[in-house]
C-alpha cells in the first residue's frame, strides 16, 4: 500500500516515517519528556530531556549533547511550541517547566540551538524529524515555515514532510467572530543532513536556493566555497516583512 502523507494517528505516522527515511529506526530523543512517542515504536538508545520526568531519561540540554560529532544516524526533535501568551502563566521557557516561551525570539533562540546540535551530533545524510506547529496567541505565527527556514540555513535538506491532523472538539463561544482558522494539525519535517555547503536564502546571491535546489538537492545550485548565513546575509525586505507580518497582524484568534 502506498504511504501518503497525512496521518490521524501519530504512532501511525511515525512508523510511516521510519519506513520510509529511517529503516533502522531512532537513535536520540533529546526532549524526550515522558516518551509518548514510542507506544509502538522502538525507544531510542539515547535519550535526554533538560528536567527529565521519568528515571530512564538523563539530564541534557539539547544545545549541548554529550555526544560526539558526526555519530548518529537518525534523531527527533519535539520541542516546545507556546510563546507569548501574554502574562497569562509566569512559567516561561526559562522556568523549571521548560514549556512555554516568553515570545518569538526565545523559541527562535532555542529552536535554532537544537538545529546546530542536531546538525554536529548527525552523520552525513543522517535524518532528523522535527515536530513542530503553527501557533495562535492573538496571531498566528507559521513556525513550520520559521523551522523549514532555520533547518536550510543550518545545512539540512527538507526532505520530505509529514502532517498529523488531530481534530478536536474544542470549546468555543459562537457569539465571538472567529479571526483564525482553529489549528488542529502539526508538521514532522524530515531533514537530512546535506553533504553539500549552506546556502543563503539571499536572491542576489548565487547560492539562492531555485525551485530545483530546494524541491530536489541543494548540490545543484552550492557555491563551491562553503559559506555560513547569518542574518546579515538574508534579504532584509523579506526578513522585514515576515516579521512585520508576525507583530502587526494583530487581530484576535
Ligand atoms: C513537547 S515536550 C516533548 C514530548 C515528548 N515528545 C513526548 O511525546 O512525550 C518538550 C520537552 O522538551 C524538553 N526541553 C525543553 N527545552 C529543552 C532543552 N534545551 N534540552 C532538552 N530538553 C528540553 C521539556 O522539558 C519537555 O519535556
């Protein structure tokens, strides 16, 4: 039967994931909370949360694995996901709970911290499946797209993308106008770790990644000279606009 990439059952989607990219399943969970992802599949030898919550687990930080270089075929990332719900929990990110940020820049912060360690502590063409998911506060900010963006820069190659769609009956006041659609569904990005340099996401720039590079193998537009992006190197009118987007849009939910 052909696998398809929408699942109502997470435990389905990823046995689905691990057949396709990751035969030998998962090596290292890094935020591995209390291990609801392997009902039905394999625990990974390693596994660490940062306030561990079961005597299985070690203590690490996901930015800093004690874990050599180059080592790991396949790993998984679920981190955190809620920023700025505007003063209505004083448990922010930094709190023991390790759960909700304070805002946009702090998931930033962290979420590109797990990026670059996940890109050391990988083999070449190892796979990293992030679990991720657009939020709404007051807005709605596309972390996926945030996630897609930060994994390219890092070196990755977006090779495939899974969706879990998970309707609930929430609770809602029909006299309110809803501004939003209600997000019942989260993104698992499958990156492979690329063997080819980073590419800018700068159009003027030669490493600019075409259709081509991004939808099939990002050798086909690399510089022959490695090159690291930063901010700096990103155009500032998209950067602009998308945080614009982020922080002015500000209807309700
Ligand atoms: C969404 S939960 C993971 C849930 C888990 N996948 C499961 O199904 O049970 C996020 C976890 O990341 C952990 N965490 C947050 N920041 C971390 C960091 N810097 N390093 C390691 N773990 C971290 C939190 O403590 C929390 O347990």
């Amino acid at each position: 039967m052909m696998i398809q990439s929408v699942f109502q059952d997470e435990q389905e989607l990823l046995k689905a994931v691990i057949e396709v990219h990751s035969a030998e399943g998962i090596d290292l969970d890094p935020m591995y909370f209390k291990g609801n992802f392997y009902k039905q599949i394999p625990k990974p030898k390693m596994i660490y949360d940062i306030n561990p919550q079961v005597d299985e687990c070690q203590q690490a930080d996901a930015t800093k694995l004690p874990i050599n270089s180059n080592s790991i075929k396949s790993m998984i990332l679920d981190p955190p996901f809620m920023f700025g719900i505007h003063g209505k929990t004083k448990s922010y990110y930094s709190s023991a709970t390790h759960g909700i940020f304070k805002d946009f820049i702090e998931l930033e912060d962290l979420y590109k911290g797990i990026l670059k360690e996940a890109h050391r502590v990988l083999q070449k063409k190892g796979i990293l499946i992030f679990k991720c998911q657009d939020y709404t506060d007051s807005k709605t900010t596309m972390v996926h797209s945030f996630v897609w963006l930060w994994g390219i820069q890092q070196g990755f190659y977006p090779k495939d993308l899974a969706i879990l769609w998970l309707p609930k009956n929430k609770v809602y006041n029909p006299n309110l106008k809803q501004r939003h659609l209600r997000k019942t569904h989260s993104y698992f990005w499958i990156f492979e770790k690329s063997t080819a340099p980073v590419v800018t996401l700068n159009p003027t720039d030669s490493t600019f990644p075409t259709e081509k590079a991004i939808n099939m193998d990002l050798t086909a537009t690399a510089s022959p000279t490695p090159k690291c992006p930063s901010d700096t190197s990103l155009n500032p009118n998209i950067i602009k606009s998308n945080f614009e987007f982020i922080l002015q849009d500000g209807s309700n939910s």
